[in-house]
C-alpha cells in the first residue's frame, strides 16, 4: 500500500468552483482500481491551501489513475483553478 499527497493552493475568489471540481475528482478516483481511501484538508493558517491524502493499493494502480483520460480531464478543469501546478508527493512504508 502507498499513500499519496497531493498539495494545491486555490487561486484568489475561487475557492468554491474549486469545491465542486475537487469532489469530482475525488469521486472519479474512488472508482478506480486499486483505490482505498482519500480525504481532503484544509490549512488552518491558509484555507487556500488544500492537502489531499489518500491510500493506493500500489503505486503501479495509483500510476494508472494518473495516466486515465478521466483524471486528466479533471485535473484539466481543476488545475485552471490553482495558483501553481499542483505537488504530488508518493510514500511507502520502509517495512
């Protein structure tokens, strides 16, 4: 099992088109082989900063996820709603 985190900064006033476009992704990546849990935070000193923590079966399943025309659509719409790209971050368990 892996866990992913995923740090995004929402641009300036669209913090709620960001909301719905978030939940979308969220929703489509529940369906997804090898997907087991996901949540999203955000930064009590900067509620534009969002962290998204999941739980992949594999890194091979979460790759997979990555490369789906669905995601990328998503993220299409998603990333438009950012200040930068977002920062993907992969963790195992070194046991």
């Amino acid at each position: 099992m892996i866990r992913v985190i995923i740090d995004r900064y929402i641009a300036e006033t669209l913090e709620k088109n960001y909301e719905s476009a978030a939940i979308e992704v969220l929703s489509a990546s529940v369906r997804a082989p090898g997907f087991i849990s996901g949540e999203s935070l955000c930064d009590i000193e900067n509620p534009r900063h969002r962290i998204v923590l999941c739980k992949w079966r594999s890194r091979l399943d979460w790759d997979n996820w990555c490369q789906t025309q669905e995601r990328k659509e998503l993220m299409g719409k998603l990333s438009l709603m950012l200040e930068k790209e977002e920062s993907v971050t992969l963790l195992d368990s070194p046991h």
